[in-house]
C-alpha cells in the first residue's frame, strides 16, 4: 500500500510538472494549469501526498518560467501545500461547495496577500486579477474531472473484485 501511494504522489506531481508548461496567460509567467493535477489527486491520495504533489507542481511551474518571482516562490509553494491538504479534507469529509470556495478564496484571494506587505500594494493589486483567473481555471477543470475521475475509479475497483 506504501508504494502505491508513492507511486501515485510521483505520477500526480509528474502531471502538476506537466500543468505547469500550460501557461495561463499573464503578468506573471508562472500562472499555469500545475493546480489541476494535484486537486484531482485529493480523491485517491491522503492530504498529505496531495500537498506534497501541488508543492512539487508549484516548483516545477516556477522554474520552467524561470523564477520570476526568485525566492517569494518557496512561501508560494509552502501556501499551496497548506491550500491543497485542506482541500483535500473538506473533500474526504463530503464538502464539495465548501472545498471550491475554501479553494478559491484561499488560492485566489488569501494566497498573495502577503505580497501586499512583501513586495508593494500595487504588486499585490496588479498579480491579483491574474491569480484569481488562474485560480478559476483550475478549479473548473478540476470540478469537471473530478466526478469522472472518481466513477471510473469506481468501475476499476468493482472490477478488480
């Protein structure tokens, strides 16, 4: 059981690295579709391996754009592992409205906030837009494929019994 939780973290951080070359168009060059994987993974992993998977993800993203925002992306990646385990409990405890407003409030809202004191208000309020957008995005793809996901799971796993 060890391993295939292993292996299933390393395959949903191998496609959070491959959401992050899909880039959203923005101010910012690390915005991309690196969230989509990892919120997907909350219905087969514990919250734990889910952050650690949109932790990789977030890094991946970053670093495929090149850094722009140097160091800041450490606290970023720190932000998304907390957003996506939390996620990923309000998902296992069956509170799918509020799973989707935690996620994008946190994400889209909260998240950057510490930019606002960090770098400058108006870096805070020029990012802000673009982040929410991203945000929006991934949980709509997200949204979308989580049910499928979980009905096919659910197929397999009658089949394999």
């Amino acid at each position: 059981m060890k391993l295939q939780r292993l292996t299933l973290t390393a395959l949903f951080a191998a496609m959070c690295v491959i959401g992050g070359m899909i880039k959203i168009p923005s101010a910012m060059g690390s915005l991309a579709l690196d969230t989509v994987p990892a919120l997907l993974s909350v219905a087969f992993l514990p919250p734990l391996f889910s952050g650690i998977a949109a932790t990789l993800g977030h890094v991946a993203s970053a670093m495929y754009a090149g850094f722009p925002m140097g160091p800041f992306h450490v606290l970023v990646a720190l932000e998304m592992f907390a957003i996506v385990v939390i996620f990923s409990y309000l998902h296992k405890a069956g509170y799918t409205l509020m799973k989707w407003g935690f996620f994008i409030l946190a994400n889209g809202l909260l998240a950057p906030l510490p930019f606002y004191f960090l770098v400058s208000p108006a870096f805070f309020v020029g990012i802000l837009p673009s982040i929410l957008v991203a945000t929006l995005l991934n949980s709509a793809v997200a949204a979308v494929v989580i049910p499928a996901l979980q009905q096919v799971a659910k197929g397999r796993m009658g089949a394999l019994r």
